[in-house]
C-alpha cells in the first residue's frame, strides 16, 4: 500500500476510543514507536516543550480515574500518556530555551539573534496568557501525530481533556513552577468498532484566496 494511502486509512479509522479492552496491552516496542513520533514532532522555536509520563500502574490509573470525570479510558486503556509541557524553562533568558537554540548549526551571531527574538516572542506570550498554553500548543501537535501513528499500528486512542487539573497534577506530584499538565492520552485496543466518520465536507471548512 502506498504510503499515503495507508496515512489516509489510519486518519479514517482514527477515533476518540470510549471503551478499551483492558487484557490487551501494547507491544513495548510499538509503544516507543508512538513515544517516539512525539518526540520527533515539530515545536515552535523547536523548544520541544514536552514531557511524556508513562502510566502502567494500576492503582495509580484508579486514582486518577474519579479525577478524570470518572472516564473508564482511563484504568482500562493500556498505557496512560500523560502530556506535560514545560513552563518555568521557557521563561525569556533561561538555560533551556538557550540550550535548544544553541544546538542549531548557525554562525554565532544568529545564534543570538534567535536569542533575542525568542526573548521577546516569550515576553510577548507571557502576556498574552503564560507560557504553559504556549507550550500546550505545541504538545497537541505531537499528541496529534501520536494518536494518528498509534492507529497506523492498530492501536487505539482518546485524548482527554476531562479532569481536575491542579489536582491531578498533585497526585502526579508535578513541580507546577517548572511544568503544566497539558493533555493525557489513552491508548490500546477498542473493544468494538464505532460508529462512521462524521466530518465537515472539504468545501464548507476551505478556502482559496
């Protein structure tokens, strides 16, 4: 199958998983493979602001679960990806943003211009609403390309945004100055298979200027 068909079957078959089957566990391998598509997603700046937390505990998954408006994805899926975004890293003038900037193969002098204009773009975000929705921003691009190679290997998936944020990111015991839970993710395998795809027509959602 050509590469762009077997993408196009993935985007079609790809949906908000509502009920795992909670025997069947993800291969460790393709696990990593998804793990992996995330963190090769592009970022702005390139900051790559994400982190990716693991969970396989049961008993963790049933604590979270009451905090995640009771969702059964949550204990029954295979592996709970919790997407976490820095925010006290990206702070204009830090060491990160520095560090990322300076791994780019660039005379020394736009090298400090990235600086400059990060700096500024930083302040700017600030502002406009903080740093951890910025950095939100890039974790859904990687969450997206996830879930899309995830059903590319047969796995299921179901992005949540349904939970207590300060509280679930106080059982996960998360340094709220240095990072913001941005979304979780549950992957494995459906149970049954959902209704048809119901989308927009192409013509009602695009526009040629």
């Amino acid at each position: 199958m050509e590469a762009i068909e077997h993408f196009m079957e993935a985007m079609q078959r790809r949906h908000a998983c509502k009920r795992f089957d909670p025997e069947k566990k993800i291969p460790e391998g393709q696990l990593r493979t998804i793990l992996q598509i995330g963190r090769l997603s592009p970022s702005s700046f390139g900051m790559e602001p994400w982190r990716f937390l693991v969970i396989r505990d049961p008993g963790l998954k049933e604590r979270l679960r009451p905090l995640c408006w009771n969702q059964p994805q949550i204990t029954e899926c295979s592996d709970l990806v919790v997407i976490k975004t820095l925010v006290g890293p990206l702070t204009p003038g830090a060491e990160y943003p520095r560090n990322m900037l300076s791994r780019r193969d660039l005379p020394r002098e736009k090298i400090e211009a990235y600086f400059n204009k990060y700096d500024e773009f930083a302040t700017e975000q600030f502002k406009k609403g903080g740093l951890a929705c910025w950095g939100a921003k890039q974790c859904y691009i990687a969450a997206g390309n996830m879930m899309t190679g995830a059903m590319a290997m047969g796995i299921d998936s179901c992005a949540i945004e349904g939970y207590e944020k300060e509280k679930v990111e106080a059982v996960l015991e998360m340094d709220v100055a240095k990072e913001s839970l941005a979304l979780m993710i549950a992957f494995g395998y459906r149970v049954k298979e959902p209704s048809s795809k119901v989308r927009l027509a192409l013509e009602e959602i695009v526009e040629y200027r």
